[in-house]
C-alpha cells in the first residue's frame, strides 16, 4: 500500500504541470479513496479526498454522483491541471483541485 491508502492502490495519473513532483492515487475498496502527493516527499498525502461522492469536502465536486461510491476505477487530471476526475464503481465526480497558491502548493 501507498500511504495514506488502506487497500490496493488501482490508479495514478500525474499532474500535467507540476513536471512530474504532484501525483494522484486511487485505491479498491467500498469507499473511495483519492490521494494527491507530492511525488518528492510521499510520506503524507497533500490531500486525501474519501468517500467522493458522498461526503462534504474541502475539494468541492463539479459533478456528484450519488449513492455508494465504491472502487477508483480510474482517475486523470484536466488537461490545465485545475480538475480530477475520479471515476467509481458509482459513476463519475470531477472536483476542481486547483486555485491559489494558498489552497493547493502545485497551483499557480
């Protein structure tokens, strides 16, 4: 397991323009898991986004997919890097992840 994961970790996809240093994880299990990285330093999650489609938070969704979430089948950020899209065993929610340089580090 990565840390900050408590299941298999099934997806990655790196941040378009962070030249390789922020990364996104997703893992199997009946709640969704997504955890944004710093590739430098893994020894904590940025950001850990939980149970998407269900729970409030910080990383407001777009779009939200009601109902269990389930696995992270696949997620992949925008190609400017401002959105994530996790897809669930539920459906699909898009979370804008990034703003300014005071909510998330790798923004401009």
């Amino acid at each position: 397991h990565f840390i900050g994961h408590d299941d298999v970790v099934t997806c990655v996809s790196v941040h378009p323009l962070s030249a390789g240093n922020v990364a996104a994880s997703g893992q199997l299990g009946d709640a969704s898991k997504v955890c944004i990285w710093l590739t430098h330093d893994p020894s904590k999650p940025l950001l850990t986004l939980q149970n998407v489609l269900e729970k409030e938070t910080n990383v407001k969704p777009r779009v939200r997919m009601l109902g269990s979430s389930g696995a992270v089948r696949s997620l992949c950020f925008s190609r400017n890097g401002r959105q994530l899209a996790v897809v669930c065993d539920a459906g699909l929610s898009i979370f804008e992840v990034a703003g300014s340089a005071q909510e998330h580090p790798w923004s401009d």
